[in-house]
C-alpha cells in the first residue's frame, strides 16, 4: 500500500487520500483500516468516514492537532493485521427494478423545466452507452451479477458490478436536483447506488425500485442496529426487471408488510473471494 | 409519572429539537450530524439557566412559535435578536428569565441573523434516536416525531424547574454582533489543487452573496466565476463531465463543495459522502456564523491555519467570568 496523502478537511478533520488504483481491494483495505482505528477508541478522534479511495479522520482540534493525528493514522496503517483472515457473509439478494420508469423521468422532466434543459437521464444514459435502444441498456445493466461494496444511511447500498469490462458512460450533473424520488437506481460508471428515501443527488437515473432498505424501527432505536438494515456490505445482487404493474403491486405488498424479499446462497466468503468475485463475475 | 410540557399554540416558520453534538459519531455511517446550526448560542442559552451545555434546546428559524409554559421553567433566548416577549412585554436577549405557568412567550422578526436557540431549565426530554435528540428532518429522525413543531405539540421537558442559582446574562461585551456582511474563517483544502492561484485569489476576495436556497442542508452562493486548474481541466476530460466531478470521499460540515460554478457551503443536514471537489473548508468555530447569515447576506472568506487555537475552549472555561447577574 503506498503512503496515503494528508489532505486538510478544515481544522478538525484529515483526509487521508491513497494513491492506489480504484479497487474492491482499497475499498476493502480502507474499510478494514477505519474498523481498526475506531477499536482503539481514541477519545480524541471523534469518526471516520470510509470511501473508495478516501478516508476521513474527524477529530476534536482542542485536543489534539492535525500533524499529531497524522501521525497517529501512520502508527495504526502499521499495526493493521493480515486482511486474509477476514471473513464476509454474502446473500444473493434479488432485487426487482422497473426500469426507465415514469417518475424518474417525470423528475428529470421537471430539473429540464426548472433548472437547466437536457435529455431525461434514461434516454441520455442509452446513447452515451451506445445501446440500440432501451432494452439493450437494460440488459446491460441487469445482466452481470453486482456487489454491495458499502451501504450508507439508511440503508443505501453502493453496488459495483462483477466483471471489470461492466463499465457505463454516466457523468454527474453539473448543478445537483433538489429531488430523486424515494426508490431510485442510479448509475455511475463504476457503480450503482439506490437511495431508499427521497434526496438531492446528481447521479443520473435508471429506475425505480419498489423493496424497503430499512426496517420501520432502524429510526426508533436509541443506537445503531445494523440488523434493521436490509444489505450487507458483501452480498451479491442480482437486478431483475419488472413492469410498472408489477412495480405497484410489490409496493402494496410491501406497504402491508407482506413483501419477502427472495434472499438466497447464504455462505461466508473470504477476502479474496469477495476480491475475485468483483473482478472476474 | 407524566412529563411536564410546553405547549406549542403557534410553530413557528422551522421551529426544531436541536442538541450538541448531534450524531457526529456516526457520520462515518452515513448519518448526517444535525444538530444546532450555531452551536455557541445554544450551549451559552444553556449556561444561563443552570443546564448540561449539551442539553437539547429549541433552533427557531425566522418566525418564531408562540409558546405556552405549563409550569414554572427559567429560559434564556440566544442568537438573532427576534424580539421575544413574555406576555406581550419585551425580554432581554443573553440572559435568564424565570417564566410562571401560563406564561405565553411569542416573537417578532430578527433585523439581522437568521436563527435564535431557546434552552429551559431541565432540557427538552424527547426519546433519543441514534445517540440524540437533534432532529434529522431529511430522515424524519429524533427532535419531537422527527420534524419541525406544528401547532397543538406538547413537548416534554426535564425534570428540574428554577435552578438554584442567581439569575444571569452574558455581559454585553461579549456578545455576538449580527451583521449583513460575514467574515468567515476557512481553511485550505481538501482540493484546492482544483482551483488556480488566480481563482483561490477570487474566492477569498470577492463578496459571495446568500442564495435563497440556502438551509440547514448547505448554503449556496452567487459570485464570480472559476477558470479551474490544469488539475481540474484534465479531471473533466477524463471523466467527460465537469471539472470539480471526482470520485466520492467523505467531508466534514464546513466543506465549501464547488458545482459547475456555484459554492455550497455544506452544513449540519448535508450528507457525508460529496462527488464533487471541495478547495475550501470552514472553520468548525466559524459554522455558527454561516447559520447566522440570510439570504442577501454577504459572505467574505479569509485564510486561516488548521491548527489556529480555539476560541470557545477558553471561553467556556470561563463563562462564569462574562456573565453578570441580572439585578
């Protein structure tokens, strides 16, 4: 692993920028580092935000100074111990997607309307990724099998595709929507992500899928209980297109709490499986 | 035992639960901060009536609530002067009250600053959620039913009613001016490879003005535009998009986010995780003035060192010397 660049986030927090290519197996090392760093239980250092290339050292500036947490950050990369012996519990989780749906494109309607004129993102993300036409895109998107390489709160998993040769053509907005509606898949070249409630974002969209991330009582709990989520970083996902009838009625079922998602080949991978598994599909 | 409680008869324009330190902890989670936009105001409304300076208090925006008090409770109003008043007659800002049950507290309308914290005596008791009572209004988490007040809420406070203490008040010298210009304090990074030297000289001289769009998710604002770095140049022919486009990381509230040509101050609400370049980041101690200005406001940033000495740790050491009783 090559020394991390230092960056200043203000003044009580660090940057911590690595070199490395993008990969599952940075993504995977930072992930580790943070774990690592938060069992020391440093009461100086206040969080940690991970990322695929990044990681954020949030820490109280009255107690402690930024060279100081450097420092700090460098002795705990060296106690690190072997990432071989981690291992990572993996589902297959089938996740139904209408896609090219009518309220995502009701929404890129409105951003063309209100801030700035361009190509609803489903019609847009078909001819940048040179695809013939709808389903083409659709196939490409549903058709490899997808990691969930990190979830954010709540609930909202960041998805990369099995196979390095599943690349998109995807760029940001410049000027982000206010709005995406609750359900959303979006793409970025690399990845796919679905918000499970309503936000801003500047992804462009894909479709719209019906599941919960959450349970109900994620919100009501005093702490974090990881259980109420619905993925794990470490499942496998696989998309399936459906109709907006089916769409409709997979939310009502799911409204009534009736709705099981199909969850299958429940086993623990390791390390270099889950890394395996991610480049060569 | 039923709780005691404040009745909300009018909320207010955004009247919310807000506490110190929010659910910085679990940021890294993915789990916005929340919290007091202006975190000195309350943490000293707080000192002035004999609570925790962590205790849960009320952030009112603008239009303030009317409030009705159910039993005797001391309050203290810091932060924009929004002409509060205890029955119809005028209550000094910074300084503590008693109020008697059937008290009604109302408010006028701030000249300057944009937003005023209420702390009662015994703390605002609503259930934590995720570590706090800060209310995340995006997830609909913590506060009271995790959104602003709406008339008719009873909310439940402490148990404590006048403290055994002298009243007090912060002494008027040390108490924040509001203005309609702000000098903020930022400090370099984490991208500021991304901008050239010409355009780092813009953006800590030029008057950025408020938007309307501005909240407790992130400030944005209206100013001169950026030529970008070869840095950044090269990143937009890369990804065939936008020069500040990058791959994900993780900032902290403060982080001044650059997209296409507008700067978003990011602040309490924002998320954790921004795809686009950030070249300046605020001060943690200088937050509170961004949540103090409006829209129409000018902002002026200047440089300064990451390890500047903090200001607050020698004031609220102190406090007790910058107040005076109130006679």
């Amino acid at each position: 692993m090559k020394k991390p660049r230092y960056r200043h986030a203000g003044n009580s927090a660090l940057l911590m920028e690595f070199r490395d290519e993008p990969s599952q197996a940075l993504s995977l090392y930072i992930m580790a580092l943070s774990q690592h760093m938060a069992r020391q239980a440093d009461p100086r250092f206040l969080g940690y935000g991970t990322c695929g290339t990044t990681l954020l050292v949030e820490y109280d500036p009255q107690t402690i100074t930024a060279s100081k947490v450097a420092a700090c950050c460098d002795g705990w990369m060296a106690s690190l111990p072997p990432l071989d012996s981690i291992l990572i519990a993996s589902r297959l989780v089938d996740i139904p997607v209408h896609y090219n749906d009518r309220w995502t494109r009701a929404c890129a309607e409105d951003y063309a309307r209100t801030v700035t004129e361009m190509a609803p993102d489903f019609d847009f993300l078909v001819k940048a990724n040179g695809c013939a036409d709808a389903d083409e895109l659709i196939a490409r998107h549903s058709s490899p099998l997808w990691w969930v390489a990190g979830v954010d709160f709540p609930g909202s998993p960041f998805l990369k595709p099995c196979g390095a040769q599943n690349r998109f053509v995807a760029p940001r907005y410049a000027i982000p929507r206010m709005q995406t509606p609750a359900g959303t898949v979006v793409l970025g070249d690399v990845f796919t992500m679905i918000y499970p409630t309503t936000t801003p974002d500047g992804h462009r969209m894909l479709g719209r899928t019906p599941i919960s991330f959450y349970d109900p009582g994620l919100y009501a709990s005093p702490h974090l209980d990881p259980s109420l989520i619905t993925l794990r970083t470490g499942d496998r996902v696989r998309f399936r297109p459906i109709s907006e009838d089916e769409f409709l009625a997979i939310e009502a079922s799911v409204a009534a709490g009736s709705y099981h998602l199909r969850i299958s080949d429940e086993r623990e991978i390791t390390y270099a499986e889950f890394l395996a598994g991610v480049t060569h599909g | 035992m039923a709780k005691s409680t404040i009745l909300i008869t009018s909320p207010g324009l955004q009247t919310t639960i807000q506490e110190c330190p929010g659910r910085t902890p679990l940021r890294g989670h993915g789990v916005s901060a929340a919290g007091p936009l202006d975190d000195f105001s309350l943490r000293v409304a707080n000192f002035l009536v004999g609570n925790a300076l962590e205790n849960a208090g009320i952030e009112i925006q603008f239009s303030g609530p009317e409030i009705v008090f159910e039993e005797d409770r001391r309050i203290a109003l810091c932060g924009a002067d929004n002409s509060p008043q205890k029955n119809g007659t005028p209550l000094e800002m910074w300084c503590a009250h008693d109020l008697r049950k059937g008290d009604r507290l109302s408010f006028g309308y701030p000249r300057t600053g944009a937003r005023t914290y209420l702390a009662i005596s015994g703390g605002i008791d609503t259930p934590p959620v995720l570590g706090s009572r800060a209310t995340d209004m995006r997830l609909a988490l913590g506060g009271f039913k995790g959104r602003a007040f709406e008339a008719g809420d009873r909310i439940p406070l402490g148990r404590k009613g006048i403290p055994d203490q002298k009243l007090l008040k912060l002494k008027n010298e040390y108490r924040p001016s509001y203005t309609k210009t702000w000098d903020i304090a930022v400090v370099r990074g984490p991208y500021d490879d991304f901008l050239s030297a010409a355009d780092i000289e813009l953006f800590l001289s030029a008057p950025w003005s408020v938007t309307g769009k501005s909240d407790r998710m992130g400030y944005w604002l209206k100013g001169p535009s950026f030529a970008f770095s070869q840095i950044a140049q090269k990143n937009a022919e890369e990804n065939g998009g936008e020069p500040t486009s990058v791959i994900s990381y993780g900032t902290p509230v403060g982080a001044i986010n650059i997209c296409g040509q507008t700067p978003i101050i990011l602040l309490n609400d924002s998320f954790t995780v921004t795809g686009y370049a950030c070249p300046f980041t605020v001060v943690s101690e200088d937050i509170r003035k961004v949540g103090q200005a409006r829209p129409g406001d000018i902002i002026m940033f200047h440089e300064t060192s990451p390890e500047a000495p903090s200001r607050d740790a020698y004031f609220f050491a102190h406090i007790h010397e910058f107040c005076a009783q109130v006679r």
